[in-house]
C-alpha cells in the first residue's frame, strides 16, 4: 500500500511531462512534420530570369541616346539653320495661332501653312499684313517683324459665289453708266464740296506711288455734306468704320457692293472715292480727299480678290 502511494506522483509528474512534451514540439520542426527553412537562406535566393538593375550595359543607354537625338534632329518640319524665323500672331475666326514662319518665305507659301492651321484652302484666304499679302513676295520684302499679326478673313465656296455674282452685274453697270457722264468732279454735287478747297488737315499724298495702308485710321477728308470723316479698317473684324463727329457707321465689307473713284482735276495726287452700299447710286457714300497712294490698296481691302472670281 505504501509503495503504490508513493509511487503514484511520480507516475503523475512524468504523465505530465509527457503532455508538455506532446503539445511542445522540438525545436527545428513544425506542427504538420515538416522541417522549417533556414530564414537566413530565403533571404540570400533570388528568382530565376531575373536580372539586377545594375546590369543594363553601357551601350544600350548609348543606343537609345543616339535615337532620341536623332528623333529630335528628324522631328517636324523644322527648316535648316540657314533660314531666318520670323514670330507670327495669325488671327481667323477669332482664333490665334502662335506661328514660327520662315522670313524669306512668299505669301503663297504662308496661305499653306494657314491651310495647314485652319483648314481654309489658300483660294478662299483673304490675308492681311497692311493690306492684302502678295503672293509673290517674302515677309521680309513687305517688312513682317516678329510679333506682327496677319489676318485672315475667309468664307465658304458658297457664300463667296452668292456674294460675287452681284458684284460683277453691279461693276459692269457702274462702268457703263461712268462713260455716259462727264467727270464726276464737274458734277454739281460734288463741286460744292470740292470748292471748300482742300482740308488743312488731311494726310499727305504721294502722287504715282502705291502703298499699304497706314496702321491709323485715314483722316482729314471730307464727306457729302462737307463734314469732317476718317475711315479705319478692322481688318480682324472685316469691317470699314465710317467715322465722323456724329458717330461711327461699321459696315462689314462683304456688304460693300463697288468702290469707285477719280483723280481731283488740279489736284491729281488725291481722289474723291465712293462706297457703294446698296444696289443704287443714291447708296454711294462720298469720301473726298482720299491721297491717292491708298486708293488701289484700299480697293484691294475691300473687295480683295473676291472680285475676280
């Protein structure tokens, strides 16, 4: 009795151990039998295929260097070295366009790039830098600088054929009608105005020569009633603006049928000038005193080469 009382702790403690034992497993294992890896070997393996950064070659990055450089030096129509650029603020439509132009090129060829930027074939462009742009000459010769602004002013086939057609009826009859009638600075209703004599204040005239328009509004002539008028041209807005003291008439300039004029007898080196407005004489609009190196640039601003066709 004695010995089996004192050996009955022991057995209790080593069935104890023996739980722990069980609910511990030894160090190096896991619970579902498999052996744990080496952290320190998870650490130093790297994946297969992979390379590291650091092993691109020096002659690839060369490579694509010498391709970006050459994207660059082939990129666009970039002109050569050799040809002057000039800045161009190019209005249409109300919109602008930022354009680097060379200088040495015609009128022709900037209507191109214009078509390029809106789309409007060079046929229908009206383009204005102090006037109409030749075609045939540079920017240099007519004297663009940077920042100037060319204005372009253009409509649709249709318009155009609907706006020309009366024009040229209309200029036939005009010319039909001045061979019948002597000179219209003989006419009563012009000497009363032409007798006042010239205004001291009118721009000068340059007699046998042809220029642009002047970037001012041409001032210090004379209208029907003998009152003092300007005419400024907002070629941005294709409008005439008839000013006098009472107020300022904006006429569109496809509205304006014909624009005939005569040299003053004794004073050849200015003009009286008439806006035909409506399908009738009695819709001229007189302007005398006109100097006559503006008359064909003012001709050429208003009716243009809608004109012709």
């Amino acid at each position: 009795m004695a010995a089996a009382a004192s050996a009955s702790p022991d057995s209790e403690e080593g069935s104890g151990m023996d739980a722990e034992e069980g609910q511990n497993p030894p160090p190096g294992s896991r619970e579902d039998g498999e052996p744990d890896q080496d952290p320190t070997a998870a650490e130093t393996e790297e994946p297969e295929g992979e390379q590291p950064e650091s092993s691109s070659s020096p002659s690839s990055s060369s490579s694509a260097a010498t391709a970006a450089q050459a994207s660059v030096s082939n990129g666009g129509d970039q002109p050569g070295p050799e040809k002057e650029l000039v800045e161009l603020k190019v209005i249409w439509n109300k919109n602008k366009y930022d354009v680097r132009f060379p200088l040495d090129s015609t009128g022709a060829e900037l209507k191109q790039k214009i078509h390029a930027l809106t789309g409007l074939p060079p046929t229908m462009q009206k383009v204005m830098f102090k006037g109409l742009v030749p075609e045939e000459k540079t920017l240099r010769e007519i004297k663009v600088i940077n920042g100037a602004k060319i204005m372009v002013v253009g409509s649709t086939i249709n318009d155009v054929l609907a706006v020309s057609v009366p024009k040229d009826a209309t200029q036939q009859e005009v010319k039909l009608e001045e061979t019948k009638k002597e000179p219209l600075c003989r006419q009563k209703q012009h000497r009363k105005v032409l007798d006042k004599g010239k205004p001291d204040d009118v721009m000068p005239s340059v007699k046998g020569a042809q220029e642009r328009l002047p970037t001012v509004p041409l001032s210090g002539m004379y209208n029907k009633s003998g009152g003092k008028v300007r005419l400024t041209f907002k070629l941005e807005q294709d409008q005439l603006w008839i000013g006098t003291k009472e107020r300022t008439e904006k006429l569109p300039m496809g509205s304006i049928k014909n624009v005939v004029s005569e040299p003053i007898e004794g004073h050849e080196d200015y003009h009286m000038m008439a806006f035909q407005l409506g399908p009738t004489e009695a819709s001229y609009y007189w302007v005398y005193w006109v100097p006559t190196q503006y008359v064909d640039a003012i001709k050429d601003t208003v009716l243009g080469k809608w004109q012709y066709f």
